[in-house]
C-alpha cells in the first residue's frame, strides 16, 4: 500500500510540536510549549518590560509577501518597542489566526524567518496560541524584555528647552509601499528595493535605545508617522515642539521618490513605519548623542527643540508651520 500523501497543512498540534517548540527550546520556562502557561524568571533589580502588536495580512503585508519577512516584521515591530523603551528583549509570545489558503510551506518559512530573528536578537519563543480564521492571516506577537527597575524610557519626561533627536532616516518604508504599489516606475531596481526593503525588514534600534537609558529626557519608537508620534511625546510629556523640516532626514532614494523640498519632507514625516527612535534629550547630553551615533553606528539627527506649550509644528526655513493635514497613518 502506498504511504498516504503528507497533509497539505499540519494540524494544530502537530505544527506547535513540529514547528514552534524547536523555536522554545533555549528558554526552559516554555517547557517545551507543552503546557498551558510560561514561567518568567526576573532577576533582582530588574522589571519586565512588555508590549503587544499585532501585524494583519492587507494592512501590513500583503498575502504574496515571503512568510520569513512577514514573520520577521512582526517579531521586529515588537522589539522596537521594546528597543524605544531602552529594554533588553528576552522573549515572546505568538498568537496566530490562520485561513485555509496558509499551508506546510508559508508555515515552514514562517518558522524559519522566526529562528533567524531570534539567533539575531537573541530571543525565545515561550508561547502562544493558534485559531482559524475566516480569510486573512494576522499575527500577534507580544515581546517581554528587562529593563533595570525604574529606568524604563518614557515618553513623557521631554522639558522646555530639551533638544529632539531622530536616528536613521524617515520616510524610507512609506515610500517602500508607495513604490510597492506602483508610484516611481522610473526609479533604479537598486533604489526600489533599498526601500521596499525598508518597509518590509525594520531594524530595531536596540543598542541605540539601551545606550539612551539615563540620557534621553522622552523617547518612542516611530510607528505611526514622525510628526504624530513626535505629537505623542508633546502631549504626554506637557510640552510645545517645533521640528525643522530641513532638519529631518529623508535618504536620497526617498527624494528620488517624492523630490526634493518641503512637501515631500511631509509625505515622509507623515509616512510611518519607520521604526527609528525619535527622543529628546537636554542640551548638555548632545556631545553624548554624536558620540553614542559613532559607537552604535546608526546616524542620529537633532531635527528640533521643545518649549513650553503644546502641540507639535513642522517649520519651514522662515519658522512658518507648514500645514500638515494627516501627521500619521491612523487605522480608524
Ligand atoms: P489552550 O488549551 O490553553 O488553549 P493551546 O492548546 O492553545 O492551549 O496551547 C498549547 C501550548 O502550545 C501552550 O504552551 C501554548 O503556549 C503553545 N502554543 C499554541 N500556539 C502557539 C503558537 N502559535 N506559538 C507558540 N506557542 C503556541
Ligand atoms: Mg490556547
């Protein structure tokens, strides 16, 4: 008698036991996935640090997108949270809702975009959960790091006459999906994927956001759009700031894009899903800054300052606001 054909897809508990317990097998808490809950172990001194986000198939990434980038994105997205809050990532939880087209190969390659993540940022998988769904695949990662007792970064703390800071640049993975759905036909195939890949694989900025731990005033990772998320330090922090638009870095291949000059600077402050840190820091810590730029190696610009009132302006050379209509993306 023939072998019967491998199912087209696992069933649940054979891919949580073929495919995620390997992924949990450095962290002995996770026993293995083999029980209902995780234990985590906080060393004295320390706290956890936890956040959740959750990545939708038409929302984040598109269904023909390479399960290891969709995988990556939504471990990635959560651990720059966790770097924006200056914490040390130990591990996470993944919850996952599958339709019926995902089958044993997007699974495989999903798993193995995870283990390459987790070998880079030196995470395990504790747990999870895993449902059906009706048509679209969304993913919920929830991450926990430490961060020493009390010292987390916040957002609220940034203080008239603090100085605000970017690393990298913005604008880059807006401009990825722009091109992604078919704006700059003209652009070089080395421009495109440059951004295209800055919209698909963030780079959390963990060694940046640990080094801001005692330093940075206020500080969040820019998910939403800089100008809005700059927006969330302003209101929660009780503070007016001012951005200058010359000042905000926008890569060469974002301005191959949208050009140059203030209205493209906009288009990329408005854009979102940068996953750059955005912070501020008094005055006297900028000879640190520049040097924390050179250590980490990732460029760090100081784009504005932060006064007494509130709201967040985006001015242009002659300190006129330049009207912003939609500081970020907003999913309602
Ligand atoms: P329950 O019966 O409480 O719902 P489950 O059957 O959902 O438990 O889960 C059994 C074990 O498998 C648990 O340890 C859970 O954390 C783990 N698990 C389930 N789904 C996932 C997943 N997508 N990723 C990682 N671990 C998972
Ligand atoms: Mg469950």
């Amino acid at each position: 008698m023939a072998p019967d054909p491998p199912p087209k897809r696992f069933g649940e508990f054979a891919l949580i036991a073929k495919l995620f317990a390997p992924l949990a097998a450095k962290d002995k808490g996770a026993f293995a996935l083999s029980d209902d809950a995780a234990v985590v172990s906080v060393p004295a001194g320390s706290e956890l640090v936890v956040t959740t986000d959750t990545v939708v198939e038409g929302v984040h990434f598109l269904r023909d997108d390479p399960a290891e980038l969709i995988a990556k994105k939504a471990l990635r997205v959560n651990l720059s949270d966790l770097a924006a809050k200056g914490a040390v990532p130990k591990s996470y939880l993944l919850a996952l809702s599958l339709p019926k087209w995902v089958d044993n190969q997007w699974l495989t390659r999903f798993a193995a975009g995870l283990a390459e993540d987790q070998n880079r940022y030196a995470v395990t998988l504790i747990g999870g959960d895993t449902t059906s769904s009706p048509s679209t695949v969304a993913i919920t990662i929830t991450a926990l790091g430490l961060a020493e007792s009390g010292r987390m970064l916040r957002r609220a703390g940034a203080r008239p006459r603090d100085i605000v800071f970017v690393s990298g640049t913005i604008g880059d993975a807006g401009a990825g999906l722009a091109a992604l759905r078919g704006e700059g036909t003209g652009l070089s195939d080395f421009v495109r994927s440059a951004l295209v890949s800055r919209y698909q694989l963030p780079e959390p900025r963990l060694a940046l956001g640990r080094a801001l731990v005692g330093l940075a005033s206020a500080a969040l990772d820019v998910s939403d759009g800089l100008i809005a998320d700059i927006g969330h330090i302003a209101e929660v922090s009780g503070v007016k700031i001012s951005i200058d638009a010359v000042r905000v870095p926008v890569s060469a291949s974002t301005r191959a894009l949208w050009g140059e000059g203030n209205d493209a600077t906009v288009r990329a402050a408005t854009a979102g899903d940068d996953y750059e840190i955005a912070f501020t820091a008094p005055a006297s810590a900028r000879a640190r800054v520049e040097a924390l730029a050179r250590e980490t190696g990732v460029d760090i610009h100081e784009i504005g300052r932060v006064d007494a009132g509130k709201g967040v302006l985006l001015l242009d050379e002659r300190n006129r606001a330049l009207p912003v209509t939609r500081t970020g993306f907003t999913h309602f």
